[in-house]
C-alpha cells in the first residue's frame, strides 16, 4: 500500500501495487476507495482512460461521497471524449461540495476545450472567487473571453498574469492578440516581449508573422514565418508560404 501511495513511484508500480493491495481484499471501504483512486491515476498517466473510468466507478461503491473521484472519472471521460458523463461527474462533484474550486476548474476547462467558452467563462469566474491566487484561471478565463469577443475582459485577465508572472511568454502573445483584435498600437510591443521571453517559441514567431502580414509589414512577416519554420512550427499554411519565400 506504500507504493501505491507514494508519488514518487513509477505510474506501471503504482498499478501494479495499487491492484496487488486490493487483491488481498483485506483493506477497509475507506482505505479500498483510497487505493482505487491511486489505482486510477496509474492508469490515468498510462493513457489506460477505459481501465481508468472502471476503477473510479468500482472505488465510487466503496465511498460516494468522495470528490475526487468523480473529479478523476470526470477528466478520464474526457479523453475519451464521453462528455457527457464527465458533465454529469462534475455536477456530481457539486452537489457534494458547491465550493470545491478544483471541480469548477475542471469542468471549466473542459468546457473551454470543447467548445462552450460562455460557460466556462462563468465556472472560472466562480473558480476565482473562491481562490483568487490561483493565477491559471485568469488566464484560462482570458481565453474564453477572446473566443467570445469579450476583448476588454480578456485584456484584463491577461493583464493580470502577466503582473503576477511577469515571465510568462503565453500571456504576453495572447494579449498581444487581444490587443490586435482591439485595434492597439502596443500589440506588437506584447508580440516582442512573448519573443523575448520564449525566442525558441515557434508559435509565437508565426503569431507575430500574421499579425505583420495582416499590418501589411511583409518583409517582417516573411522572416517571422522563416523563424516559425526553422523551430518547427507545424502548419501547412506555413509550408506553403515558405516554399514562396524561397521562390
């Protein structure tokens, strides 16, 4: 049971011995739901998401009111693409604990990959409320905001990363997009700063180049998209126009 709980191990040993303490069939309910949501998280990082869902459903038997649980199925179910039961664990979650910021985050982020950024917006705004130094969701709650044209909202979530983590070449581009979007001057300083921070970022070089390209700055586009290139951004469109660069 030691192994199977430490985060250490290996995901392969966590399974192995996660599976092996449950195999005794000694353990209590408590300790049993324990061991199967260690169990399911070994599974979980070895991309076993089917193995996953079944050993959180069985740990569910043992302890129903666990949060976790439905939080680790939930995210299981979603890569396999099963969003509607991991909507319905989220909202299990929920009802078990109206406050937990980590179910509001979860589902908002699968709402926001998935696409329904209205949504998310507003599980990242409760997310927020409850744990505001939590800087990831404004970041997150940005990107919703720019999905849905709420272009000064999103600025302002960005804002907000970048003066807690003046370092984050991630919300430098996506401002500087926002900005681009608002019609601002200053959204090619942003644009630089992202590559000044991150110069290997091969997104952001192609960021940059179409943001040159739409200003009519086309020598400028051209070399940022040379850049893109060279670090391997993948993106046919960018083939193409290199293959014009280069006659």
């Amino acid at each position: 049971v030691g192994v199977c709980g430490d985060p250490n191990a290996s995901a392969r040993d966590v399974v192995r011995m996660c599976q092996k303490a449950l195999d005794t069939g000694q353990l209590s309910p408590t300790a049993s739901a324990q061991v199967g949501a260690n169990l399911g998280i070994g599974h979980y990082e070895l991309g076993e998401y089917e193995r996953a869902v079944a050993v959180y459903s069985t740990a569910l038997q043992s302890a129903p009111n666990m949060i976790d649980l439905y939080l680790n199925r939930a995210r299981a179910y979603e890569k396999l693409r099963r969003l509607t039961e991991a909507g319905a664990d989220y909202d299990a979650a929920l009802r078990i604990d109206r406050s937990s910021p980590e179910v509001y985050q979860g589902r908002g982020v699968m709402l926001l990959a998935h696409g329904d950024p209205g949504r998310a917006i507003k599980d990242f705004d409760r997310v927020i409320s409850l744990k505001p130094q939590w800087i990831s969701n404004y970041f997150n709650r940005g990107v919703a905001h720019y999905q849905v044209g709420n272009y000064k909202n999103a600025d302002q979530d960005f804002s907000t990363v970048i003066r807690r983590n003046p370092s984050d070449a991630g919300a430098y581009l996506n401002r500087a997009r926002t900005r681009a979007a608002l019609g601002r001057s200053d959204a090619m300083e942003d644009f630089n700063t992202a590559l000044e921070v991150d110069p290997e970022w091969g997104g952001g070089w192609f960021a940059r180049g179409k943001y040159n390209d739409a200003a009519g700055n086309r020598e400028a586009a051209n070399q940022d998209f040379l850049r893109a290139f060279e670090l391997g951004y993948p993106d046919p469109w960018l083939n193409k126009r290199v293959r014009e660069i280069s006659g």
